[in-house]
C-alpha cells in the first residue's frame, strides 16, 4: 500500500467514524477496528523512515510544507 493510499484509507475511517457517532453508520465498530488494524499494518514498513521528504517552514506565520528542499534518499 502506498503512502496516498494509507491517507486515502485513514480518511475513510475517519469518514466512517463520523457516520458511526452521528448515528448513521455504514459500517460497524468492528469492521472500522478492523480496517485501522490493516491501515496500521500498511504503515510498519515507513516506521524507521526519515521524514527527509519535505521540509516543514513557515512564512509569515503559516506552515507549509516545500518539496524544493527535500533530498533524495540513499
């Protein structure tokens, strides 16, 4: 799984959690445990990454996030 397709999935949990609380849900709290479980597993494989692909400033008081500094790695 790549790294947009772990947001896209983090997004539709964080979507299913919100249906869940409202009362509307469209998936269980179970099947919704079950898709952080695979999510979280998805990500091991980033754990002992650097985050040296962007670089985190701020200008005039807002961060941002720019890739123009960002190096590759070895």
């Amino acid at each position: 799984m790549t790294k947009l397709q772990i947001i896209a999935k983090l997004w539709s949990a964080v979507y299913d959690l919100v249906f869940l609380v409202k009362g509307t849900p469209t998936k269980t709290l179970e099947q919704i445990e079950s898709d952080l479980d695979v999510i979280e597993y998805a990500c091991r494989k980033y754990v002992d990454c650097d985050d040296d692909e962007i670089a985190i400033g701020s200008e005039g008081g807002v961060a941002y996030a720019g890739t123009s500094t960002a190096r590759k790695a070895d």
